[in-house]
C-alpha cells in the first residue's frame, strides 16, 4: 500500500503516477474520500466514547434527579455509541478496500506500456546459427523434453524434464543458490502453497489474480513465485535491518497463464509449473536503489556464467506489477525466434509490499518504520531455452558453458542419456 501521508500531502503525485501506468485517477479519488470519511467516523466515535466515559464518572458523582438525567443520557449515549463504532469499522475496512486499489507510485520508469521499454545496453555476440533449431526440437533430440506426455498426464502448458533435461535444470538452479549463497543471501526452500493474506499483501490478489491457481476448499493458494512466501516470512515483525536481509528462494511455481490463449504455445516459453530461484530483499528504504542494482548485477552475473547474449530494459510504467516502482528484466537472445525474450525481472517494491504485511524496522531513534522489499530471478526453467538453442551444435549435442560443467559432473557437452 502506499503511504497515506504522501497521499494527503500530495494527491497529484499519485494521480501523475496513475497517467503514467495509463489507469484511471479515479482510485487516487476514491482513496482520498475513503480516508476522510474513515476520519471522520473516527472522530465522531471517538467524541462519543469520550462523552459515554465522562458520563460514567459524573453518574458516580451525582443523585436524586440530577442522576436520573444523567443515567437517561448514559442510555442514549450507548446507543450513539455502539453506532459510531459500527460506522467507524465500516469506514475503516471501505479505506482498507480502496487502499489496495492503487498501485505503487512509479518513479523513473519510462512512460508507455508493453512495448515502450527503454534498452539500457545489449550484452554478448549472437551466435552465428545458420539454420537454428528451437529449444523442443532440440530437447526432444536429446531425450531431455517431453511434452506430448506432459500433455497426456497434466493438459496443455505441462512437460516433463527428462535424462540430460532434469540435470541441467538441477544444475542451473544449483548454480544459482551457490552465487547466491556467495554472495550473503539465504538460501531457503519455500512453500508452493500461501494463505490469502500472503498473496494479497505481496500484490497478487489484484490485476492478476486471474493467472493464481486457488485451492477453495482449503482457502490457499499455489505461488507463482517464492517472492510471495518470502516476502510473507517476516510478516507483522520488526527487523533489524543494520544491514539488508537477503534471501534466495528455491521453488515449484505455478501460474494459470490466463490471457496468452494461443500465444507461445510451443514449447516450455510458457507454462503453467516451472522451477525458480528468486532473490529477495528487506532493506531501509533509502538502500532500496542501491539493492535493485545489486539484484541486476546478481542477474547479469548468472547470465554471463551461462554464456548467453542478453539485452538489459528498463519496463515501461504500464507494464509494471502494482507492487513496483520501477523493474528491470533482462532477455535472453533466441536464435529460432531471432528475438530476445525476457528470463528475468527485477523489481523495487519500496514500502508497498512492506505496509501490507506489517514489517518493519527501527531508525536510529528506535522508532519502527515501514521496510522497502525489491525480488529478482535468479534462475528459472525458462533458461533452458537459450541455453540449448545458444549453445546448439552441428551434430545435435549442446554445449555446456565452463562455469556450469561442474554442476554437471563435469560434463562439456550434453548428449542423450543411454
């Protein structure tokens, strides 16, 4: 959520925000009547509650008619009372409802939508592929995909990681927890299923809710990302946070994929489970910044190990989540598409996230404060894409990048399992 007090002092701050995300300003409006008339059911049931305890003790105090008067009033007053209460409660969960409908406040992001990204620099030669194949073909060749299966077992969007597959999604994400690890971050295992407050306070619940896998019965939900059970960790704590507190979460995801009908369907680009590595963040919010670009150097260092050409954008204001301020994805070169496509994202949440789920810190003067949150990819199963078509060979092996033999038994080339 953001802050109130920004909203109080300046209302055209966020509306400008809500231009550039190009959505409506009438949420900005609807937030600042919610909060004044949320005041002002405060104001008046505290009066009231002030009154009844006045009278309390002049009841005490009195007799004869004057006490009769006085008790007459007590009755009317606990009947005003019990409805400012009710009115107050009322006000205060309409302020809460309109309080999540707006997003964070954007802020250096460049203005447009999807295709209005900013490429900030281009990382890497393509390869020199006369004829690519796409990463199925090749993954089919070498027994390492399967999604005809998949599809047999689960539905569309599903597949198996077979033989050499298996292994190199293993190593790629066990390469990304020792960077991680060697670079002061947590490493965790985290739930694949959260409660609601989970998915609602890292921002999940609201434009893309429809892309959540809900398990009613059970009121939970399946996580596209471990950002949300990591952000959710420190609920309703106060950290100390001399220093940022960094976290590497290892993950199933899951995501509907709702609104791609018929896009991307070939393949593993798109799909409804996958695995990740997800960095994540609690800091000062004057560190929040310096942290982003930590978390895209960490990226860039991963793409490097894995040899792939990237290019690094800055996303334009709307196509950004609600819970960020600014994010920077970096796409990886896909010589079969002769495009580059996005493997991972980074994004700076400042307090947003952190004043939905209560987690704080205490300044220099011991006073709690509102934490900024920011996550960033790692790793994901979707790498397994340019990997294979990047470093595809004449023969129909793959090669397997230096920095990532090690975690492949030392293997230099993938070739089928026998």
């Amino acid at each position: 959520m953001i802050d109130l007090r920004l909203l109080r002092e300046d209302p055209e701050l966020i509306r400008a925000s809500q231009r550039l995300r190009g959505e409506s300003t009438e949420v900005v409006d609807s937030l600042l009547r919610a909060d004044e008339e949320r005041r002002s059911a405060t104001q008046r049931f505290e009066a009231v509650r002030a009154e009844q305890k006045s009278l309390g003790k002049q009841v005490a105090k009195a007799s004869g008619d004057e006490r009769a008067a006085l008790l007459a009033r007590t009755r009317e007053l606990a009947a005003e009372v019990k409805t400012a209460e009710t009115a107050a409660a009322e006000a205060d969960q309409a302020l809460r409802r309109a309080h999540l409908a707006v997003p964070n406040v954007v802020e250096h992001a460049p203005p447009g939508g999807e295709d209005d990204f900013v490429v900030l620099k281009t990382v890497g030669d393509r390869p020199d592929i006369a004829q690519p194949r796409d990463h199925l073909e090749i993954g089919e060749a070498l027994g390492a995909i399967d999604t005809e299966r998949g599809a047999k077992v689960s539905g569309s969007r599903f597949y198996f990681l077979t033989g050499v597959g298996a292994l190199l999604q293993l190593a790629m994400l066990q390469m990304a927890i020792q960077q991680a690890v060697e670079n002061g971050f947590t490493p965790s295992i985290t739930p694949s299923l959260v409660r609601p407050e989970a998915m609602e306070g890292t921002g999940f619940l609201g434009a893309h809710a429809s892309e959540v896998y809900r398990l009613e019965a059970d009121d939970l939900y399946l996580v596209g990302t471990s950002e949300v059970p990591l952000a959710a960790y420190h609920s309703n704590e106060i950290l100390e946070l001399d220093r940022p507190r960094r976290y590497a979460g290892w993950s199933s995801c899951y995501r509907r994929e709702a609104g791609s009908h018929g896009k991307d369907v070939r393949g593993i680009l798109r799909v409804h489970q996958f695995d990740k590595v997800e960095m994540f963040s609690f800091c000062r919010p004057e560190e929040a910044a310096d942290e982003h670009q930590r978390l895209l150097a960490m990226e860039e260092e991963m793409l490097a190990k894995v040899e792939i050409p990237y290019r690094v954008i800055d996303v334009a204001a709307g196509d950004l989540g609600s819970s960020a301020i600014r994010k920077f994805d970096c796409e990886a070169w896909v010589p079969s598409q002769g495009r580059y496509r996005e493997v991972t994202s980074t994004s700076n949440c400042t307090t947003f996230q952190a004043r939905r789920l209560n987690i704080r810190y205490r300044d220099a003067d011991g006073r709690p404060q509102t934490a900024a949150t920011l996550n960033g990819t790692l790793a994901t199963t979707r790498w397994l894409i340019p990997i294979l078509e990047n470093h595809q060979q004449p023969d129909g092996s793959v090669r397997v990048p230096k920095a990532l033999q090690p975690y492949l038994g030392g293997r230099d080339l993938l070739t089928p399992l026998s």
